[in-house]
C-alpha cells in the first residue's frame, strides 16, 4: 500500500471517537465546560479538560460495545490513573493553575457502534496516591 492510498478506519478507533462525541455531549448538557480535548503529552493523554464550578476536571472516557468483559470504567487501573495523573499535572504546568482544584472523572459509554449510546458520568472516580 503507498502511503497515499486511503485505509480503512480502524473501527476501534472509530468506536471511541464516537464515545468521546458523546461523553463531551453529556458532560456539555451537565453543565461542564469544555476547556480542551485530547490533551497530549509525552506522558499520555487526558481525553477531556472541563470546568464545573471553578474546578478543573480531568475526563477519562471509556468506550465498549458491551459490558461482556466488565464495565469500562473498570478499564481505569491503577496503572492508567497514575499516567492520568501525571499528564493532568503536565496540563497544569503548562497553564500555570497549579493553584486550581481539580478532580479526576470517568465517563463511561456503551455504544452499539452506531447512533445510540448509554452514557454514564462517574464524577471523583478516584484520587491521585501520595
């Protein structure tokens, strides 16, 4: 394949672009603020920035087809929080509000792939380890 030649979409990727568009959807209707999306550093990334009442909230979206293999939020382990935690810090260095409270939520989202989605905001899903 030359590298100007169309490829398929990976559908796992399109699955969680989907979710993103729908947990910012929901968080917006929630009355959240969003400052950023796919925040990217060398460390991760953060999928959505927002503010809710003068508190920075770092936006951990997760996306399955299916609870089969257990509740995307679940997909959130200790490992992945602490990457969060260190791109939220890298966000918070880049714009100087280390002075800002924050939390860290999970949205969690259930998609058939198509238009209808089961959305659910997880607000304070966990805290940063000492």
């Amino acid at each position: 394949m030359s590298r100007f030649e169309l490829r398929e979409p990976d559908p796992r990727q399109v699955l969680g672009l989907r979710g993103e568009a729908a947990a910012e959807a929901a968080l917006r209707h929630a009355g959240l603020r969003i400052l950023e999306r796919r925040f990217r550093v060398r460390h991760g990334e953060i999928d959505l920035v927002a503010e809710e009442g003068g508190v920075l909230v770092f936006v951990e979206v997760k996306t399955r087809r299916t609870p089969a293999h257990g509740r995307p939020w679940e997909a959130v382990i200790p490992r992945k929080q602490a990457r969060l935690v260190r791109v939220a810090l890298a966000y918070l260095a880049r714009h100087g509000m280390f002075d800002r409270p924050c939390r860290f939520d999970v949205v969690e989202v259930l998609s058939d792939g198509g238009e209808g989605s089961d959305v659910r905001h997880i607000r304070d899903a966990f805290r940063p380890r000492a």
